[in-house]
C-alpha cells in the first residue's frame, strides 16, 4: 500500500488510498472522508471543486466537534456555565461552524496490518476555543478492512482537563443515484428528540409515525412530510433502542450496513439547493445525499459531559455490499 499525498494550498493534505474495489480520498482538513469509490463509482456526495470541499459550510463528510448538534450560546452542564461560539440565533452549531473542528487542520499518520490501514488523525483544540474549556487530545481513526468490505470510525478522546464532548461524522451518502428519494431506511429507534423554532433539542418523545423506521422504509414519504417542518427537511436526531446499534439502508444498486455504540443518530438530508457542483451526477438537484450522524445525546447532559481522566471511545462501522 503506497498512498497518494497531495498538498493543497500549504495547509491541508488529501490522501488517496485504494483497498480492494474501493478508493478513499481523505482529507486532513476536519479528518475528513473526501471522496469514497467502489469500481470507480463515488458512494458518498463528492466534491468537483476542492476549494470549495474546504470552505462549505455544509461539512462535506468531515468529523463534527467538539460538540456535534446545536447547543445554546449561554450553556450550563454540571454546575459549569459556558459561553459558546454564536454561528446564529444565539445556537452554537457543531462547535463553532468555521472555527470548529470540522475546519482544522489535523495531524495524521497511516498504518498498515496484515487486515487492515489505519488512517490516524490527532488534534488538540486549545483550551477555551469557542468557549470550549478544557484540554483535550482527540483522535479520528479510520480503518480500512482488508478482508471485507467497508471501514470503520473510532472516535476517541484523552481527558486532560473537565470538558464537554460529542463527536460524530458528516458523511453524506449518495449510491450512484440523482436523489436519495427510493432509498429505505430501517432501524430501531422509538423516541426523538423535539426542538423548538430555534432547532435546539427540548425535549425527548415518540417517534412520529411518519419517522418510524423498524420496518425497511422508503424515505420518499418520510422527506415529503419533513418538507412541511421547520427547515423544509429532515434533521432530527433519533434515540436508538438497543446498546449496540444497527442501521440499514439500501436502494436497488447497494446494501450499507451501518453499526454503531453511539446512542443516538441523526438524520439530515441535504436539499438545501447551494449551486455547488458534484462528481457523482450532473442531475444531482433536490435531496442529493443523506448523512446518517451517530452521536451522543445532547439532552444526556452526563453523557457529554467527561472529567479529567476519562476515556471517550465510540465507533460507527459501514459495510458496502453491492448487490
């Protein structure tokens, strides 16, 4: 295995690594997945302009942190009051937008076994960036299996110093198709969260009929009535009902089998319309791609919540089958 490194613009890399039938392209801005092929064929939405892969402020398949969701400006979680970054409306969004995580510049190193290359990504956000106390050292590991077909993220995090915590990861999945609308879903989850006209996360409820998925669903009707909410689209952040965490989702080119022990996930459909060209298909308009987001469970206030000393490990696996 020789990867392909390129520097872009003396800030970040992007590392292309083919494993079997599949090619990744990483990206050392936001540990990020650029561009993901099997036989040549993008998977996930990609990105004809790299430029604008590092500046959209749609977080094109990059890692979410330091805390992925949308939390208040003027927050409080274990008798600790922060002031976080404002990116709108008095929400801090996925860390900071801009200046979080998902924008970095992260350190990385490759390592190859005998069943798998692990893409290593390191950074230590200073202590107190957008109003994010304490230090922490977190790591983004990608592995690359050798004997099947996928990869998994661990998401791991040293404690040094008491901090809030949640990462997730922002692909957006697109299986060769011009919209994700005949694509089914099925997973267990039988409670959501409920936001308020800001977006921010109130309460916990059941799931909504229309947001079931324990049975293989077709996501056509399911967006459709999400169109009539809120911000025209689904972004809701779902509950799983079981410790370990299996998520299906399949159109009639290809099976993903997504597992996870994060204990929640949310779902956002990208059909915001921005004039931003893909390789995938020139057709690609309305509701281009899905991200499927493991997390933690922002009203969980514990759970994201570590004490110096504490270990935060979490992983999400995808298995690509072609049918």
């Amino acid at each position: 295995m020789e990867p392909i490194i390129e520097r872009f613009y003396n800030d970040f890399d992007f590392i292309k690594i083919k494993v079997n039938d599949f090619e990744y392209v990483f990206s050392s801005c936001g540990a990020s997945l650029y561009s993901l092929r099997k036989n040549n064929v993008p998977l996930i939405l990609e990105l004809e302009d790299k430029k604008i892969f590092l500046s959209s402020p749609q977080f094109f398949n990059k890692t979410l942190g330091m805390v992925a969701g949308r939390l208040p400006v003027n927050y409080e979680n274990n008798g600790v009051r922060y002031h976080l970054k404002d990116t709108g409306n008095n929400i801090c969004l996925h860390g900071g937008v801009f200046t979080s995580l998902s924008f970095k510049a992260w350190k990385y190193k490759i390592k190859e076994s005998k069943n798998k290359i692990d893409v290593i990504f390191t950074i230590s956000p200073r202590k107190g960036e957008n109003g994010f106390t304490g230090k922490v050292k977190i790591y983004n590991i990608y592995s690359l299996y050798k004997n099947k077909p996928g990869f998994k993220i661990i998401q791991k995090a040293n404690i040094k110093e008491d901090s809030l915590l949640s990462l997730s990861n922002h692909i957006y999945w697109n299986l060769n198709t011009i919209n994700i609308n005949d694509y089914s879903l099925k997973f267990n989850a039988s409670k959501i969260g409920k936001v308020n006209d800001d977006l921010l996360m109130v309460d916990t409820i059941k799931t909504p009929d229309y947001l079931i998925f324990n049975r293989k669903s077709k996501l056509k009707f399911r967006l459709d009535q999400a169109a009539k909410l809120l911000i025209g689209t689904i972004d809701n952040t779902f509950i799983f009902d079981d410790k370990i965490n299996k998520v299906l989702m399949e159109n009639e080119k290809y099976l993903v089998k997504l597992k996870t022990d994060y204990p929640a996930m949310n779902i956002y459909c990208d059909s915001s319309l921005t004039p931003v060209q893909f390789v995938n298909n020139p057709n690609l308009k309305e509701r281009r791609g899905i991200a499927l987001e493991p997390q933690l469970y922002l009203l969980d206030k514990d759970s994201i919540f570590y004490k110096k000393g504490q270990k935060y490990n979490h992983y999400i696996e995808y298995i690509i089958l072609e049918k």
